[in-house]
C-alpha cells in the first residue's frame, strides 16, 4: 500500500510527499487549473477596465462661472422690463406714462401714472397690476374717467379709451 500527501508551499506550488519520503512537484490538477482560470479572469478584468478608462470620454475645460456678472445681466434685464416710461398720444394730446413694479404680499405688482403736461393737471393713476401693459391701460382709463367728469373731453371722445 501506497500513501501519498500533497501540500502547498509558501509560493503556492504543490508538492507530493510518498511513503517513501521523496518529495515530488506534484501534477497539475484541477486546483492549478483554477488558478490558472482566475488569473486569466483577473488579467481579463484589468484590460477591460483599461480600454473603459481609454475610452472614456475626457470633461471639457470650462471657465469658472462668474456669479456677479450673472446678477448683473439678469438685474438689467429685469429692470429694463419692469420700469417703464414713455409718451403717448392720448385724445390728440401729447402725455406721459410711467410704470413701476412693487410687492405686495410676496407679488410683484405694478402702478402707473399717467399726466398730459401742458393740457391738464389730472394724473390717472392705477394699482395692482401684474403686468405693466395692464397697469398703464388701466391708468390711462382713469386719466380719461378724471377728463370726462372735468368736462375737457366729450362722451363720444372718451368712448374709445372706457
């Protein structure tokens, strides 16, 4: 009878030891072969991960954003839009218009004034508003509502802006 031990050294080869006491490099078996096998998944693994890296798109370099210039364009536009202020030919009468936004109970809203320097010293005025069109027309509307009972204008003139 024959007995055979098989043991692995520190570097991971396998070696037989028979009866006799002779020490052998053992065969491969199927131990070696998985390692053989996990080696080449790993070997795959790391080739795999490296042509994802290659091949990964690279972030463009962009320029820092600017949050004061940002503000400042927005502040511009805001403002340009929301202060209004111009002429208008209101019943064969040079007049002026001015719009401003305000806030009121956490909405924005508009007044307008609306005056014809050199005709009368009525000023239509309107208020809450959400938009400065509306706020204008309505102020206009009142200043032709003032005209009207001062007896500057006739029904028949005033009828167009009412």
């Amino acid at each position: 009878m024959v007995i055979t031990a098989a043991s692995a050294s520190p570097s991971g080869r396998w070696y037989r030891l028979e009866a006799s006491g002779n020490v052998s490099k053992a065969a491969a078996s199927s131990s070696s072969g998985r390692r053989g096998s996990s080696a080449r998944l790993y070997l795959l693994l790391l080739v795999s991960v490296g042509a994802v890296l290659l091949l990964a798109p690279t972030p463009t370099t962009a320029k820092t954003f600017d949050l004061s210039s940002f503000l400042s364009t927005v502040i511009s536009q805001v403002a340009e839009k929301s202060f209004a202020e111009g002429e208008l030919d209101l019943l064969e009468h040079y007049c002026s218009f001015q719009a401003r936004p305000h806030i009121y109970q956490w909405k924005i809203y508009y007044k307008a004034r609306v005056w014809c320097p050199g005709w009368t010293p009525i000023v239509g005025m309107s208020q809450l508003h959400s938009s400065s069109v509306a706020a204008r027309l309505n102020a206009a509307k009142n200043f032709v509502k003032q005209a009207l009972a001062a007896g500057l204008v006739t029904e028949e003139e005033a009828l167009n802006w009412l």
